[in-house]
C-alpha cells in the first residue's frame, strides 16, 4: 500500500471512529452556499481541524467541516468549505477530502464554486452547468506516483461531467423555474484575478467562466470512478468585461444575494439523486 493510500485511510478511519453513516453522495459547498448545511438532517459533524494531518480551509466564508447526513433522502457529505492549490496547498493536499469521502462509501459527487463569467451570455447572479472544464494552467492533481488503489496511471477525461447528472440538473432546474445555463469551467492558481489579456485568451481557447477551484476535483474524482455534477454561481464579470475591480467582496454579495435560489436548486438535484439506483 502506498504512503499517501495509507493517509487516506488513515483519515477515513479516523471520521469513520466518529459515525458509521455511509454517504454516497459527496457534496462540495463554494462561496454562498455554506448555508446549505441547514438543509441537512444532520447525523454528525467532523471538523477539519479535529483529523490528524488533514488540510485546513483559510477563506473566508469556508468553514471547514464535514456534515454527514440527508438531503431529500439522499445520504450525503457535506464539505462545508474546500481547500485551495493559492492556499500554499499542494494538489495531493486540495483533493485529499474527496479520496477520504470516496473512501467513506461516496461514489457521486456535486461540485460547486463561484466563478467569474466570460460567456456572453453569463451575467452576474446566474448558474451555469458544467459541460467540461479546462486544466491545463494548474498542475494535474495526479501528478507523482499513481494510487493504484484508487484508479488507473492514465484515467479517460471523455466525459468527467455525467450527462445523466446534467440532465437532472436541468429537469431541477425547469421545475423550480432557474434559468440554468450550461459552459466550460477553466481553473486557473489564483489568488490574483486574472488580467483582461488573460480572460481574452481563456475566451479564445473555449471558456465560459474561470475560478480557482473544481476542475483539480473533478480530476482527482474521475480517477477514482465517481460520477460528477459541477455548478458553478457566476459572481461577476471577468477581467475587462466589467466595470470597476474585481473583488472577493463583490463575488461574496452576489453569492450570498443568488445563495437561496443555488441551494433550492441542489436539493431538489439531491432529491432526484436519491430516486436514481
């Protein structure tokens, strides 16, 4: 068993210690969305903190902690708040929650983030779908030696986004009467916001909204089988495409004015999840 195999289930075993709840959807909370834990029938709580060598979240807004539970009758754990490659994190680190969720029983997962857009069709206070994502500007998270436990040396990218997970997506979508836009998410290192020369090039090659998380996650997931929605909250304008600075601040407003409207949309997705076999 390889070294970073064996951390991963030393950290599983350590939350396992705390509940027997077996999830098997995972869920990632971005900005606006922490509030999403109230929605949950809450079986047990572990904080980052409490898992020996585990990576702690440092932003704003991120709190940090597991939340296992039900959502719509879907088991679920809730990661309320990730940890980011900008945080001095290297990538083994920033995905090593989702291998310990996938390790507690976790074989789907909802990502979520807030982004800003390119499309021209993306405004402020929209939710875009993820149909593929771009990570070539970030280093891959299975760089190093493969965990033959979790997956293969060269894992198919094809299709990391499930076009059944989408089209529930979109049927959520319809019922609650969310206009549901659907693009490509490229990740970038942050922390900095990207210059308009950069978000010209990001256009360029295909993009429809830009952040700093996700697509390293969705990476790290795919390698080990799971089957993945993403959702993304457009916050803002990229770089040159508005008027003014950008700003956490601003992508922070915007997340918390759409919050309530995100999260009916991912409950009733986890509604619809927890009907699938």
């Amino acid at each position: 068993m390889s070294a970073a195999y064996e951390r991963v289930k030393r950290c599983a075993a350590f939350v396992r210690a705390k509940t027997e709840f077996v999830p098997r959807t995972a869920l990632v909370l971005g900005s606006g969305l922490g509030g999403f834990g109230d929605r949950v029938q809450v079986q047990a709580v572990v904080e980052y903190r409490d898992i020996p060598g585990f990576p702690v979240s440092t932003v704003p807004g991120h709190q940090g902690r597991f939340l296992f539970g039900t959502v719509g009758g879907e088991p679920v754990a809730v990661m309320q708040g990730r940890v980011h490659f900008y945080e001095g994190y290297p990538m083994e680190e920033v995905v090593l929650p989702l291998r310990v969720l996938h390790e507690l029983g976790c074989t789907r997962l909802v990502l979520t983030n807030a982004a800003g857009g390119i499309g021209a069709d993306l405004e402020p206070g929209c939710l875009m779908l993820l149909t593929d994502h771009i990570a070539s500007f970030v280093p891959s998270a299975l760089l190093g030696p493969n965990l033959e436990e979790l997956g293969t040396r060269f894992p198919d990218m094809s299709h990391v986004y499930s076009q059944r997970f989408r089209a529930l997506a979109q049927e959520a979508a319809g019922e609650l009467g969310i206009p549901l836009k659907e693009g490509v998410y490229l990740q970038t290192t942050g922390p900095n916001y990207e210059t308009p020369a950069e978000i010209h090039l990001y256009r360029a090659v295909g993009a429809s909204a830009v952040g700093m998380s996700t697509a390293c996650e969705a990476m790290a997931a795919r390698h080990m089988g799971m089957e993945i929605c993403g959702i993304s909250c457009i916050t803002n304008l990229a770089a040159g495409l508005g008027n003014g600075p950008l700003s956490h601040e601003e992508v922070q407003e915007t997340a918390d004015r759409v919050g309530g409207q995100f999260q009916d949309l991912v409950e009733r997705l986890l509604q619809k999840l927890a009907a699938l076999d």
